[in-house]
C-alpha cells in the first residue's frame, strides 16, 4: 500500500522465547491454494463506503490495524482477505485464518506469501525460505527458524462500526477487480489434517482472546469478556486490562499506559516494503513532547456504559483510544492479543495459563 504504519518496523525477527514452544506436527505444503497480493493502492474508508456502498455491508468482517498513519485501516474480509490469505504491503502483512479464527498484521514488507498448514495454523513464507506460523510469527524452518515477527496492533471488527468511528482510517481502494468471495461452509481439509491433540480445558472452536506478553501466554474466553465487558488482571506481575466492545464483537489487551496522539507519515516504502522510521510528532501541532502516563480503567455506571477512566473521565474504545474528554487522542500501549479458536492457541502456547470467571483482579 502506498501510504506509514506507526514507526517503521521491518520484518527484523526477534528469537523466540523457548517457553512457548509448539506442539511439532506435519506440515502440508499448498501455496498455491491461496495467492498472495502485494502493496494494493489505498484510498480512506469514506472513500470506499461511497465508492462501494451497494456492495460492503455493515456486518462485514475487517480486519482493522489501530495504530499509525490516519489511526490506522480496515480491510473487509469479503473483498479481499477470502481470497488473499495473505497480503504483503507496506502498512504491515495481514493474514486471515478462517479454520483457526483469527486475523494478524506483522511489521511491514513484500516478501511473504502463503505456505500451507501446521497446527491447525496457517503457515507463510518468507523470500528467503523461512517458513512462518501465521498466529505467533515464530519461524519454525528455514534460514530464520527461531526468530520470531514483530506484530501490528490489530483487531477483529465490522465495517459499519469501523466506518462510524474511524471514517478517516486508511482502507484498499476497492476497484471493480475486487469482487466479494463467500467463505466456504466446511473447514479446509488440509488444514483440519495438520490438527493434534487439543488442551481439553475448553472445546476446540470456542474464541479466546489470546494475550502474549513476550514471556507468558494467557487466553480469556470470548464468553466470559462478553458477560463482564471489561477486566483488569495480572499477568507475569504486571497489570493489564482487556476491553471488550458488543456492538462488534471484538476484543483486545492493553498495559494501562497512555501516551499522547501523535501524528505519522504515510509509508515511503523501499522495494522490500519498509519505511524508514517514523516516531510521529506530538498532536496538536506544536505540542509538546509529553511522557506517557498510568492510567487507571473501569466500567461506567452510567446508561451509555463503554470504559472510563478514573481520572480525568475520558471514555475509551476497544482500539485503546480516548474518544473524549481531557486524554482525547491518547493510547493505550497495546498488548500482543488476538481473538483465535482455542485449539489453535492452545497448541502454539501449550502452556498457555486459562482465565476463568471469578479469578484475579476484576
């Protein structure tokens, strides 16, 4: 895409912390079930949403990026991940595993495509024959295995909600080459074969929100976040909350830090897709740099309910963003967290620890 994420981050892998090593089952090479589609010309989604309003419905699945150029994207499910299972470009690669249930961005570039299954999990290449998992970014194999992918901040949401909150937020520019592609009503065999043995704590499709902290794993069943709607809890120590929005089903973990709205360029990509590093400029224009600051969350009594904050009362959205008030603007520092079935967290974390209703802090 031809716009910046956040700060520019390569593919640079960083080694894989031996705690969380996969359970290793066979691999079924297939790259050419899915192709791959590189740097797609971008537009904004009030663009698009006038551009292809007849065709892209509220209820339609994206996978959004939060962070970055314009507060980031949303690319429609339908319309492109179906089809591109991964998509290479200089706002991060993006992929979409419908049999494990989750969506992905990883640090920009153009030199990964489909591979195939492991795990359950769907599998990329890279350009110099390393072969990825597509849910924790570890390589596994090739001249890389052991480094790991720096991810983007995403989450899961729908396009009317993204489109209301976000109108400003980059999107592909959706020419008539881009046709809807249903998802198909069975599992992809090949990918149901690549299967183990499932942690029998939950069932194997049930979603979790699978938070990694670079140390430990913990997953939150979606049932429980969407009865409680907001939870404070501990992991390795530390602090976290997990925010949880109905209207769209999603959900994502931060640290309660905050730091100020910045401004970043669009991507200047280089011919791997990587941008030179971009650390943003405070916002307002002319503001001052200020530190990040702690802050602390809880669910509103109020009618309109949504997360505040105990300080100043600013309202949060589930990107991790104050959408009002004095911290208008300002961040949540986001927490390595995807929605994903649980057989397949499960077998990319088998020691993943399991929250259950009633346990830790709130």
């Amino acid at each position: 895409m031809r716009f910046f994420l956040l700060f520019s981050m390569s593919f640079l892998a960083f080694p894989a912390v031996a705690d969380d090593q996969t359970i290793d089952l066979p691999l079924i090479k297939k790259p050419e079930s899915f192709p791959t589609l590189v740097n797609p010309n971008c537009s904004h989604c009030r663009d698009e949403a006038t551009l292809r309003g007849g065709d892209l419905r509220d209820d339609d699945r994206v996978l959004c990026w939060i962070r970055g150029y314009s507060n980031g994207g949303a690319i429609p499910h339908r319309f492109f991940l179906n089809k591109w299972r991964v998509i290479s470009d200089s706002y991060g690669v993006f992929v979409y595993d419908s049999d494990a249930g989750f969506v992905r961005g990883y640090a920009p570039s153009y030199e990964f495509s489909f591979h195939g299954w492991r795990n359950g999990v769907m599998v990329m290449e890279r350009t110099d024959g390393t072969l990825f998992s597509c849910l924790s970014g570890i390589a596994f194999d090739g001249p890389g295995k052991g480094t790991r992918l720096e991810p983007v901040p995403t989450l899961p949401s729908d396009w009317g909600f993204w489109l209301k909150h976000y109108p400003d937020a980059v999107a592909y520019r959706m020419f008539d080459k881009y046709q809807p592609v249903p998802l198909p009503s069975d599992p992809n065999q090949d990918s149901v074969r690549t299967r183990g043995p499932f942690d029998a704590r939950l069932t194997a499709d049930e979603l979790v929100l699978g938070v990694w902290t670079g140390k430990s794993a913990k997953a939150y069943p979606l049932s429980v976040l969407a009865n409680r709607g907001f939870l404070v809890n501990e992991i390795d120590g530390e602090p976290i909350v997990v925010l949880w929005e109905p209207a769209s089903k999603s959900a994502a973990a931060y640290r309660p830090v905050a730091t100020q709205p910045r401004k970043y360029r669009a991507p200047r990509p280089d011919k791997n897709g990587v941008s030179p590093p971009d650390s943003g400029v405070p916002l307002p224009v002319g503001a001052a740099e200020l530190p990040s600051r702690p802050v602390t969350l809880k669910q509103s009594d109020q009618p309109d309910g949504g997360i505040i904050d105990t300080e100043p009362g600013s309202h949060w959205d589930v990107a991790g963003r104050a959408v009002d008030g004095e911290l208008t603007g300002w961040t949540l520092t986001w927490l390595d967290s995807t929605q994903v079935k649980w057989f397949a967290w499960s077998a990319e974390y088998p020691k993943t620890e399991l929250y259950e209703a009633g346990s830790g802090v709130a």
